[in-house]
C-alpha cells in the first residue's frame, strides 16, 4: 500500500451499510413495543421515529452518495419478504436502495423456503442473521452465544451457495473464532463482516482480543469487511481513537477487502455521517486514489455486486 501523501478522497461513494424503516408497519419493536432503555451505541429512544429516503439523503447531504446497500432491520417472521417487497418499492419511487441484504430464520425448517423466496428479488444480494452475544445483556443482540456451531443453524447457512447469496455477520470480538471456523468450513459462501468486528470492550485486554481475532479471521480469503459505526462503540471519538482500528483493519485484511460505510442512522447518535466520512477520508488520505476508490466505492460495487 502506497504511503505518498496523497490528497482525501473526493469521488463518488457507495455506502454499503444503512437502515430504513416505517415504524407503522409495526416491524420494529426493538424500536416501539419492546425498545429497551440502553443499547451498545446507547439510548435507541432518539432512533424511534420513521426513517426514510428524505431523511438518509439530509444526512447525507455532505457525501456523494450514488449506491446504496440496505441491511435488515426487522426479523418479521411471519412475513419475511414483506421488508424487501418494500424496500424494492421505494427504490422505484426514489432511486435507492441499490441493493437489499435481508433476513431469514436460518435455523427453521422454513430456511430454505425463505430463501428461495428472498433470492427471487431482484435488488437482494445477501442475508443478514445476527448472531451477537456479549456477556452484558445491554450490549447482546442474541439470547445465545453458540449460534454459528448450531447444526440447524448451519444447515441453513449452507444453503446461502445454493441461492448465490452472501452472508452479513455481525458478532462481538469475543465470536471472531467461531467466524473463523464459519468461514473455513463453507469457503465459497462471501461473508462480509458488520462494524470492523464490534470492538465494544475497550480496556486493553478488550482490544486485544478483537486484535487477535480479526488477524486470524483475516487469513479466510472469502471475509470482507465493513469499516463502519465504530461510534457505536467509541460515543466520545477522535480521529486518534479511530486511526488504529481502521489502518490496522485494512492492514490484515488488505484494500480490496474492506470497505467504509456509514450505519445510517445509529451514527447520527455520535457525530453523524459527515463527521464519520470526513474522519474516514483523513484517515486513508495517504492512500493513492485507487486504493481510496476501492475503500469507498468499487469494493462495495464488486462484493455486492451493484455494477
């Protein structure tokens, strides 16, 4: 990677990482019914409210945004293309989303069902299941921590090759072993690593273990990874707090397995996405131009496949 001080990016952007959502559908009840006090990137109260097209492109009004990726943010069992039928509506009413990862029950006998049906639609490219457990329950996203060695569970994962899908993992840093175990046992299904592996505990042992695990998840040729919403985890950050994280990231994994996206809208809890972008683009300002396209658009082009 060239180091020549080199100007911050100024190209266009592809934000592979954000969230829409109409809270009258009554899909949300992390953010209605059940919505809890606390959460990792703190209160979701502020989050409880319609986010639409309007109000991502006013967040985004500083970046040139021209593809966008969005991630599932409800697990509506009862009808679980009901998001992407909606979302795939509103890209032709107002140009985005671009692309759809979407939910299925992995571990249910429906899997394969879903997915099939899920694959069907045009603009969907992967499946998000979120697997993330951490000993404090504020922080935990999932009742248990053994998810990814669930047989049922795998079983639905493996048929991800079947229906040319990727898989979006979120974890914390303390499952990275167990992603890697994932990834070598199904090494042609693309995973692409939510939130740079959630670095939420951030004593020096805490760090340390996100260090050890994402350099050995690294050594799995089918992982990407998303550089995004470390605010979520970091509320009071710097440049000087995200430096390290982002350059040794891409460091382990190299330039063209990475990619920087936003988390719209939990990061407008912690700086807001002109901030972030702005701290991205300084960070890998040395980079040369090719590797700094790649890291903000045409990594998210390829892996999910917008061309």
């Amino acid at each position: 990677m060239s180091r020549k001080g080199h100007q911050m990016y100024a190209g266009n952007i592809i934000d592979p990482h954000h969230h829409l959502w109409d809270l009258s559908t009554g899909w949300y009840p992390w953010l209605t019914t059940d919505r809890p006090k606390e959460m990792v990137f703190g209160d979701p109260e502020p989050l409880a409210h319609d986010y639409l097209p309007a109000n991502y492109r006013t967040h985004m009004a500083d970046v040139d945004i021209v593809k966008t990726v969005h991630i599932q943010a409800t697990n509506n069992e009862d009808d679980p293309t009901a998001e992407t039928r909606w979302l795939e509506a509103l890209n032709k009413e107002h140009g985005m989303p671009n692309g759809i990862v979407a939910s299925a029950p992995l571990d249910q006998p429906e899997a394969e069902e879903v997915l099939a049906a899920q694959s069907a639609y045009e603009m969907v490219r992967g499946i998000r299941s979120i697997v993330s457990w951490h000993s404090n329950p504020v922080f935990s996203f999932n009742v248990r921590d053994d998810l990814m060695h669930d047989s049922a569970w795998r079983a639905g994962y493996a048929l991800l090759d079947k229906y040319s899908l990727s898989f979006d993992l979120m974890l914390f840093p303390r499952q990275l072993g167990d992603a890697l175990d994932l990834a070598n046992s199904f090494p042609n299904i693309q995973i692409i690593l939510n939130h740079t592996g959630s670095p939420a505990d951030r004593d020096p042992a805490g760090m340390e273990h996100w260090r050890v695990g994402m350099q050995a998840l690294a050594a799995a040729p089918n992982v990407a990874v998303k550089i995004s919403d470390l605010c979520a985890y970091d509320h009071d950050w710097s440049l000087d707090s995200y430096r390290p994280i982002i350059l040794d990231t891409i460091e382990w994994f190299g330039i063209s397995r990475c990619m920087f996206a936003s988390d719209l809208p939990v990061i407008a809890l912690h700086g807001g996405a002109s901030k972030n972008y702005t701290a991205f683009k300084q960070i890998v300002s040395d980079f040369n131009p090719n590797e700094q396209r790649a890291l903000f658009h045409d990594n998210a082009e390829k892996i999910y496949r917008l061309g």
